[in-house]
C-alpha cells in the first residue's frame, strides 16, 4: 500500500478532488466566479484540507504505533498534504 500511495498520487488525488468541489458546489446558472459562490468553494476545500490532514496524521500514528520498528512511514505528512491543498486553490 505504502509503495503504491506516494506522494505524487496524493498531489493527483488532491487536484482531482478540486476539480470535483469546483464542479459540485458551482452553480451554472450563476457566474462561477460569484461571491457567494467563491465563498462556499472556499469553506468546503477548507473542510476538506483540514479532512485529508487529519486522516494523514492519524494514518502516520497508527503506523507508528503498529509497525514502528520495521521503518514504514508515509513518504509524505500533514504539511505535504496541506501544501499540496494550497497549490490546488
């Protein structure tokens, strides 16, 4: 699992999750780049970044905690992750 989820599969993971929260919190009948709009797309990707920085941190203690001695770790952390959030907003 670990060799296949690096951190170039997070960074595509994550742009394509901002591509979606564009899409699915746009209204088409409204100009994207709206306001009120703007603001909600900012609140949902903020939700989301704190979400993917929780579960890195919490996927980095269990893996401490279980397989601490054998040296698997993430190959990158929250801080990756919440770069990786910024550059896709």
């Amino acid at each position: 699992m670990l060799k296949d989820n690096g951190a170039k599969d997070m960074r595509k993971a994550i742009e394509t999750m901002s591509r979606r929260v564009d899409k699915h919190f746009s209204d088409d009948d409204i100009s994207p780049n709206d306001a009120t709009t703007q603001a909600l797309i900012r609140t949902v990707w903020k939700e989301v970044t704190g979400g993917l920085r929780r579960e890195t941190e919490r996927a980095k203690e269990i893996m401490s905690k279980s397989y601490g001695d054998s040296g698997l770790v993430l190959e990158y952390g929250p801080g990756d992750v919440e770069a990786a959030c910024k550059r896709a907003k």
